[in-house]
C-alpha cells in the first residue's frame, strides 16, 4: 500500500483545548461497528484465503499512515477503544439492561480457540504472524496492530499487550517471506516435533453460579484483556465489553503469573 | 512490499502451512470447562540458547514439558523472552533424538551397549592418552565442564581440553586481560536500563540478543530519549532502529577506535583525572609481541595515535570524518552515559584482541568507565561460554577459576586441590582449537598427533572455518578416532566413529554463567529418552573405566578414585552407574569442590543453595556479616565491588603493571591476512539469524522457527546483483580459493550488505559454508576470523542444487 493510499483526510488539531474526536478514531469506531453488524472472525480454516475481489472499496474507511501515528494516533488508542465499545452498547445497551447479555455457544468459544491454537506452540507462546512481514527492524507492525480493525473481514488483532518497539523479537512469520521457498523443503533435519503443547483454558472457575469468572490464564503480557476479549473477538468476546475495568471483577491468578507465592503462604493460612 | 505481493504471499502462507507440519495439529482443543494448567508443575531454569542467560520457568505435564513461560522473578529478562526462548521447550522433542551409542563397523553406524562404548574410549585413551582431547562448548555446564577439566588435566596428565568458545570470545577475553589483567566484564546488563547511548560495535543485537537488545529500546516507548548508534559492515535490523549508523569497510574498526582516541586528546576532552589517576599505557612489543606488552608513557601513546586524524580514518575505513568527530564529541561529553555492547564482529577479527582492547581504551580515554550505563561490555553467544569455559577453564592454557597452567604456584595449587601428586599438571599448553584439528587432521608422521577428539555439546563438523581442510580431512586418515555425544544427529555425528546419546538440558540438573558473570541454576525436570544420558556422567564413567582397568592417574594421592563422591554416611556412591547417579546430587558435589578455585582472581562464588533460591548471582559473591551472599554489579568500583578499598573509587586490583591501574592500548591499524582481488572480488561476512541458534540442530526442529527460517541465504547488494546478472532467489555459486557454496540469493531481506560484499548465515547443516571461509586467526586469542574472507560469485551453473 503507498502511503497516499494510505493517508487519511483527518485533520487531528485541536482547538482552544477542546478535545476534537479526531476522524482517525471515528474511522476505528466505523470500522469496528460495520465489522459488528457484518460478522467479523471468518471461519478458522477460511482465516488466510483469498476470497472474491480484493478491490478495496472507496467507501472504507483507510488505514492510518505512519505520520498520522507519529501525531498521537497511539495516544487516541484507549479513547477510539472506549468509542468502539460505546458503540457495542450503543446496539446492546437496551437489552443490557433488561436481558441476559449474549452468550457464546460452545461451537463459537470452540472455533475462537482452536484459531487461536493455530497460531501458538502452546497456551502462552506469542502468536505467530500469518502474513509476510518487513524483514528490517521497523514499528511497522503497530500501524494495524496498536488497536486493531477489521477489513474485508479479516481481524488484525489488537496487541495484547503494552507496545514493545521490537516485534520481531517474539512475533515471527508463520512461513517465510524468502524467495525459491521450495528449495528449503528437500532435507535438513526433520520438522515433526514431539512436543504437545499446553491447551487453552476455556473458562474461568466461579466462587458461585453468577460469581464473576477469575481469570483462567496468565495476564503477563495479556494485560490488554479487549485483544481477545474485546469488540472484535468473536467467540471469547465479553458481553459487556463497554466495561473497561475488567480487573474490578475477574482476579487475575497470582499462581498462573508464577508471582513468588512462598511469601504470601498457604492461602486461608492464620496470620 | 505492495499490496498485489502481499495478497500472493497471503495465497502461498496458507498454501504452506498446509504442507508443512503443523505442532498445533497434534492438540485438540479441550472440553468446556476444564483448566489444562492443573496438573502442570513450573520450575524455573535458564535458557538452553544464548549468553543472555533470560530465566524460563518450564511447565511440566506427566513427565513432559508442556509450556515455557518467561520468568517475571528474572532481573536479566525481567519477564519477557525472544522467540527461540518461548520455544526452548520444544528443543527436546524432534523426532530423531539419538537415543543409543553408535559405533561405526564397516563404514556404519551401529548400535552397541554403553558398556561396550566405555571400553572402547577407555581404550583409544589407553594406547595414547597424549593423543586424546576433550573438546566441548559453553553449552557445557558449569560441572560438566568442571569434570571434564579435571579428567583432562588430573586425569589425563595433559592440557587437550578446548571448546566451541574459543572460536566465540576468545578475543574478548585477551582484550579483558590485556586490559584489566583479568578476564570478563566490570559492568553488567543494568547498563541497558540507565544508558543515554548505546553503541553496537559490529554487532546486531536485535537478531542476536533481542532480550537486551529491547531492555535498551523500549525505554523510547516509555518516552526517555536514546541514542543507538550502529558501528557496523551491513545493514541489519539493529540499524533500523539506530539513530546513527556508521558504515566501515570490513576490518577497519581499529582505525575508528584510534581516532576517536586521537580527537580526545586532541581537543582535551578526554578524562585527565580518570586517567591520571586510574590508567596507564601500554603497546605491542616491535619483535615478538605478546598479550602483556609493554609499558609506554602517556607522551608516546600519545604521539602514536596522534597519526590517526579523521582524514586518515575516512580514508581507511570509509567512515566520514564528520562521524569521527560526532563519535568524538559523544565521548567527550561526560554528562552523558555510554554503553558499547560487541560480540562476534569484534572477536571473530585476526585483530580481534587489538579491537577489544582499543575499546576498553576508548572507555577509560573518556572515563566513561565505572557508572552503571557507562562503560563496555562484550556479549557472549553460548549460555555458559562465561561460566564454564571461561570460569572453570575448559582451554588448554587454563586451570579452575582464572588460574593458569602457566604459573608454577596455580599448577601447585590445583594438584593440592584435586590431592594429586606435585607435578601431575603438565606445564605444557596443549594446542588451541584450530591448531587441534589442524593436527586431527595430519597423519601422525607428519605432526598429526592428536588422534582421538572426544566432542560434546557442540558441533564442529559445521563450525570450523575452512571445514574441509580442519575437519572432513581428518576422516579420510587412518587411525583418527572421533567420539561424539550429541543430542541429535549432526554434521559431526555423522562423521564420528562412536556417537554417545546425551541428555540435554532440564533432562539432567546443570548450572551455566552467562554474559555479565551471573551464575544459574537448575534441576532436572523431565527423563532423557531412551538410553541418553548426562555428560558429566559419561566423563565420569570414563575416567571410572579407566581407573578399573588400572589406569594409574584417575586415583588421587590416597589411591581414590578421582571423582570419589560419598553420601551423608559416609559410604561410597557408585555416581558411574547411571542407575546411581541421581542417589546424591553429583552437580552440587562438583561445584563445591570447584567453588575452592574462585577466590585467587576475586570470582567468589557462593554455595550452590544459595544459587537454587536466585535467579543467577553475579560473581563476585561474598558472605556479609548477617550470613547473606551479596552481588557485585560493577567490579573494580568502590561500593560495588567488595574487594575495592574506601576511599579509592577506583581500584584494577589485578592490573598487569601491579600499580592498580588498567591498560589503554595502542594498536596500529593492520590489513587483513585476505583481501577482495581481482579473481575473488568480494568480501564474505558469516553470522547468525534470531530464529536460529548456531549450527541449528535444536532450532531447525522447532516448526516455528524452522517455518520462519526455513533454509540459509546469500544476502547481496542489489546493484552487484543486477550488474551479475542473478534475480531475487537465484542460485548463486561462491567461491573462495577453499570451496563453494551454492545457496539461494536474496536481495533487500534480512540484511543488506554493502556493494562488494555478501552476507551468509551458518545455521543450515545443508549450506556449509564453512566450506568457503578462512581459517585465518588473531595472533593472542587464536580465534579465527569468520566475519572477512575474499570469494567470488556468479550464478550457479545450470543444474546445480542446494
């Protein structure tokens, strides 16, 4: 994509200190809310196929440029992410209030996990990258992936995480990017790996039926809990997700951070 | 990348990955409701990779390793990992684990027992012990290294021990000594926190150290201001993220190192108190130079760097001098705080000792020497080459703790020790790495008397330079025996004449000392497959062997055993019966008898309990009057190091001219042994890639680091590319006036080299390309130079394969 492909119209200046919502963050917030109506995750298999017409419509929303990051795009990010989920309010809000909120069936929380495997070793590894990625050390990465967005259906997950400048130090490309891949096929050691990795949780132990579920994972490096429980997860996603303090509720386990426990002593132990 | 080559490579990823093996194809998702990490235990241990020495805390699920979470206890990594480390738990579990001693019968390798593979070493040692070496890595740990040191040199009478380090950071460690009179570094990773300026000297930290490499960099995203700058012969992924970068032709590094030396004198802005009070001045002798040099005075260093002008720099190494300056100014500037960070592009160099020292000189030049972010450190690419092969002394010239074979009163000293007869410890320095193939590879009538090579954990059928003519030759020779335990089959175990099957790993309990002298410990976690079996075991067993087929020397002076170990009752334990060795805990045994040694050279180590409860100590360590062990950060530093005095702020307590002062060297600038010519034109640079690690026998079995870095490349400069007529994945034949490579061209990737010169990384045991490069090493550190040799490339004649 060139960059004037990529520049958007916004004008992000603010006048006598009153905030202007910035076009940048409505685009985020269109996107997020046309990819709620039109149904987001594709199907786990489907996730990386080629599908129709990959003629980019004029009336979508564009991507924003490295300048326009440079201007405080990442600075915008929890406010266009508190925009999104207003906007998933804004369509649930009645029923909030006075119905059960959604619920994920089993067949949605089944096919959110096994995408999610695909891409992880085990429940814990960085996910791989699906797509080629710029081999020379640059933040390219958080241009899609600061907050995420949808187009033509496919996700670019938010990170999970604060941003690390070197993305390449954890994230690499699923498959190369390099030319002649076929050469590297024929021989060298063999690839069929013995390992079995750890298995996703997939549901958090509540104290009573209506208690709010603790948090069955490890929150290191998964502080960001809307990447995959967000607005534009499918499956794990939250049914409140206009709640923004998801720690109030879901206790993170000391034990999964593997946070030293031998100070704190047995739990329920007399001080 | 435009979006039309971003939509066809989506196309081919998801073709692919349908081929490939996929390890997330083996695991169903669980039922609703369930909680996998029951049932899973975490135990902490270092890294298997590199010398950053990150702590991983390793999930285990009935008897097998399940996930690998990063240790958020860790100061080194500080809960964060690269992605070999995230995957270290897969190291384990390739497919074609070596899981029985092999012996070669009429050109095949056969299974046999590990008794009938105990006599046949015992016997190759027998008929010529003199003949035998020890070669191993610093993926050795601490007590097998240890072990394998006193075998050798206890054992064995002789001083044939080497490793895998000395071709890694042999060089670093001559620059320590010629410069502190003592090996490894005064400063440590809390540089990377505090540093206003980080300067990588021929170094890639991004691909190659990416956990320090980030606890550097993502102080930016936490809004302080950096400065990174990149001293260096390519363009890498490090340079993208570099404020500056300062290109210079191959070799030419001594020259920026002098003038930036000559502008601080020059302009006065160099550290008059510092030096005046803490430095002083030394140079090559003019006819047979050696590692001490000698003394000169401030006036004729002085005058002999003064020839190194910006002028003269440029024109030697391509380097603008308005950078010299810049790089000047930046060092003249004491408000600032400076950290330079070198690995292989410093060591791997024929003037490796003469560039290490003249970094250190341009530190202490500056004073920017002895605050935490200001100061040098080299980094290390084997978990333990600091702790084991530097500390313990797995070379030829070493003895346990720093001490040297050298010395009368060190020789002494050990044989109290290990309670061996005076005179047990040869006083002749066996040869150095190179030099030991170089003879495995002579008939014995013509110099070739090494003739048997015992190998473990390392892999130099791939690693040595020039391989045909410093190993393959070897096993075209009659009477050359190689032994190799390994973990996988390799280049070299394929070459070998008995294969052992090791353990690896959290298979056995181990300790490695990693790159800013930091001491790590772990216990065995999951049983090795099959009949594998530790490395410190088997050298154990061997010198048992021996010691029951009446070889004199493995008894000590009261005709023990040499490894003679007992348990709390007193009673003998049998450690060389496998089925015995876990009865007593033979790794704390080991590294207590080894922990005598560390006091000569002020590297105290504390009792091994006090490593099980910490995430590594950095040595240093000593006791303080309430019982605990305390750390030193910064050595030579008053408050830091305990061994400094009050008072004197400074103190090089094992300065080589006695006076408590450190070295600042001049080196001319010399040409390298191999130039780019007419006939081969271009210089050939080797190195490393972040997916893999070294000659990638654990790596290339992990799918996704295997699927991320599938095969080895020739990086090219587009222009010499176009003007050869070779397209983006060409084949493409180098040449050196030692052997070629076809390999698989590719342009603006990884890295992008300079017109003139390509780039080759060594990881794939398919592409040699040890088959091409020099053998060629630095006069004081005998560490061969893999960075500059001279070849030719062409595209690769019509029906040429990889």
């Amino acid at each position: 994509m060139s960059d004037e492909e990529q520049r958007t119209t916004s004008d992000t200046t603010s006048s006598n200190g009153a905030r202007v919502v910035p076009v940048v963050a409505s685009a985020v917030l269109a996107v997020a809310v046309i990819g709620f109506f039109t149904g987001i995750a594709p199907a786990p298999d489907a996730a990386f196929e080629l599908r129709g017409s990959r003629e980019v419509s004029s009336d979508l929303p564009r991507a924003p440029s490295h300048a326009d990051l440079a201007a405080g795009f990442a600075a915008q990010a929890a406010e266009s992410r508190q925009l999104a989920a207003f906007g998933a309010m804004a369509r649930e809000g009645r029923r909030a209030l006075t119905e059960e909120p959604p619920v994920a069936t089993a067949e949605e929380i089944s096919g959110a996990l096994a995408l999610r495997q695909q891409r992880r070793a085990y429940d814990g590894a960085p996910p791989r990258v699906p797509h080629p990625m710029t081999q020379t050390g640059s933040l390219d990465c958080v241009a899609c992936h600061q907050d995420g967005f949808v187009l033509e259906g496919r996700v670019a997950r938010m990170m999970s995480h604060e941003t690390y400048a070197s993305c390449s130090q954890c994230h690499v490309e699923d498959v190369h990017s390099m030319p002649s891949a076929e050469r590297a096929s024929v021989g060298g050691p063999p690839i069929d790996t013995q390992f079995v990795g750890l298995e996703a949780p997939t549901s958090g132990p509540r104290a009573w039926e209506g208690a709010p579920p603790v948090i069955p994972h490890a929150t290191q490096m998964r502080e960001r809990c809307d990447s995959c429980h967000g607005v534009l997860a499918e499956g794990l996603r939250t049914s409140h997700p206009w709640r923004q303090s998801c720690t109030q509720c879901h206790a993170p386990s000391a034990e999964y951070d593997l946070r030293p426990l031998a100070e704190l002593g047995p739990i329920g132990a007399a001080p | 990348m435009d979006r039309r080559d971003f939509l066809r490579q989506m196309a081919m990823t998801a073709a692919s990955a349908a081929v490939t093996g996929s390890v997330e194809a083996q695991r169903s998702v669980v039922p609703l409701g369930s909680s996998p990490r029951d049932g899973v235990t975490w135990n902490k241990a270092p890294c298997r990779f590199c010398g950053t020495g990150c702590h991983v805390q390793v999930g285990v699920r009935q008897g097998r390793i399940v996930a690998i979470q990063a240790d958020p206890q860790a100061e080194v990594n500080k809960g964060h990992l690269c992605v070999k480390g995230y995957h270290v738990g897969l190291a384990p579990y390739g497919p074609d684990r070596l899981t029985r001693p092999l012996l070669r019968r009429n050109g095949e390798l056969v299974p046999i027992s590990w008794d009938q593979a105990l006599d046949v070493i015992a016997e190759r040692i027998q008929r010529n012990p003199a003949g035998f070496a020890l070669y191993g890595s610093g993926q050795w740990t601490i007590p097998e290294g240890y072990a394998g040191t006193k075998f050798v040199k206890a054992g064995l009478g002789t001083n044939n021990i080497e490793a895998n380090a000395r071709l890694c950071m042999a060089s670093a460690v001559t620059g320590f000594l010629a410069t502190y009179g003592v090996d490894e570094p005064a400063s440590c990773f809390d540089d990377l926190d505090r540093c206003d300026v980080m300067i990588c000297w021929g170094n890639n930290p991004a691909e190659m150290h990416p956990v320090l490499f980030s606890r550097f960099l993502d102080r930016r995203s936490r809004g302080e201001r950096t400065t990174l700058v990149d001293i260096g012969t390519r363009r890498t992924r490090t340079t993208g993220f570099a404020d500056h970068y300062l290109e210079f032709k191959p070799h030419t590094d001594t020259a920026i190192a002098l003038g930036v030396m000559a502008l601080l004198v020059r302009e006065g802005t160099y550290d008059r108190r510092f030096v005046e009070n803490h430095c002083a001045f030394r140079a090559p002798q003019a006819d047979s130079p050696t590692l001490q040099g000698e003394a000169i005075d401030f006036e004729a260093w002085k005058a002999r760097v003064a020839e190194y002008t910006p002028e003269r720099v440029q024109e030697i190494s391509g380097v603008p001098a308005r950078e010299i300056r810049r790089l000047a100014e930046l060092f003249g500037n004491r408000d600032l705080r400076i950290a330079s960070f070198w690995c292989m592009g410093m060591n791997q160099h024929t003037a490796g000792t003469a560039i290490n020292s003249l970094v250190h000189g341009v530190h202490l030049l500056s004073g920017h020497w002895g605050r935490e972010g200001d100061g040098p450190s080299s980094l290390t690419g084997q978990p333990s080459a600091c702790g084991t092969v530097r500390e313990v002394g797995t070379l030829v010239h070493l003895l346990p703790g720093g001490t040297l074979v050298a010395k009368p009163e060190h020789r002494a000293a050990a044989e109290r020790r290990w309670n061996v007869p005076a005179g047990r410890i040869s006083d002749r320095i066996g040869p150095h790495t190179v030099e030991m193939f170089r003879r495995f590879c002579l008939p014995a009538d013509q110099g070739g008397d090494i003739d048997t090579i015992w190998v473990q954990v390392t892999n130099p059928g791939q690693t040595m330079p020039n391989a045909t003519e410093y190993f393959d030759r070897s096993r075209e020779l009659e009477g050359k025996f190689l032994i190799v335990s390994d973990v996988y089959p390799t280049l070299t175990t394929r070459a070998a004449d008995l294969v052992l099957p090791s353990a690896m790993w959290v298979e056995k309990n181990g300790m490695f000392g990693n790159s800013e002298r930091r001491t790590q410990q772990w216990f065995k976690m999951i049983e090795p497959p099959g009949e594998a079996r530790d490395d410190c075991w088997q050298i154990l067993a061997v010198a048992r062997r021996l010691f029951d087929r009446g070889f004199e020397t493995m008894r000590d002076a009261d005709g023990k055993f040499l490894f003679h170990m007992e348990d709390e009752r007193g009673r003998e334990v049998p450690t060389w019966d496998f089925r015995r060795y876990y009865d007593i805990n033979v790794d704390e045994r080991l590294f207590e008898e080894y922990r005598g040694f560390s006091t000569t050279k002020h590297k105290n180590l504390a009792p091994y309990g006090e490593y099980v409860r910490a995430r590594g100590l950095r040595w240093p360590v000593v006791e303080t009057d309430d019982g605990t062990w305390r750390e030193t950060r910064y050595r030579f530093v008053e408050g830091e190091d305990p061994f400094v005095p009050q008072g004197d702020g400074f103190q090089f307590y094992h300065s080589t001219s006695e006076d408590d002062r450190a070295q600042i060297w001049f080196h001319p600038y010399t040409p390298p042994p191999e130039v780019p010519d007419e006939e081969y034109p271009f210089w050939l640079c080797t190195g490393r890639v972040l997916e893999h690690w070294h000659s990638g026998t654990m790596t290339m079995r992990i799918p996704p680091l295997r699927r991320a870095m599938p095969q080895a490349y020739v990086e090219l400069h587009r222009d010499d590319a176009r003007r050869l007529g070779i397209a983006q994945g060409d084949l493409v034949r180098i040449e050196s006036r030692r052997g070629h490579l076809d390999i698989t061209a590719w342009i603006d990737g990884r890295g992008q080299p300079p017109r003139g010169s390509v780039f080759v990384p060594f990881f794939d045991e398919r592409l040699r390309i040890n088959l091409v490069t020099l053998h060629e090493y630095d006069p004081f550190s005998k560490q061969p130079d893999y960075k500059k040799c001279a070849v030719r490339i062409r595209r690769a004649p019509r029906g040429a394969s990889t």
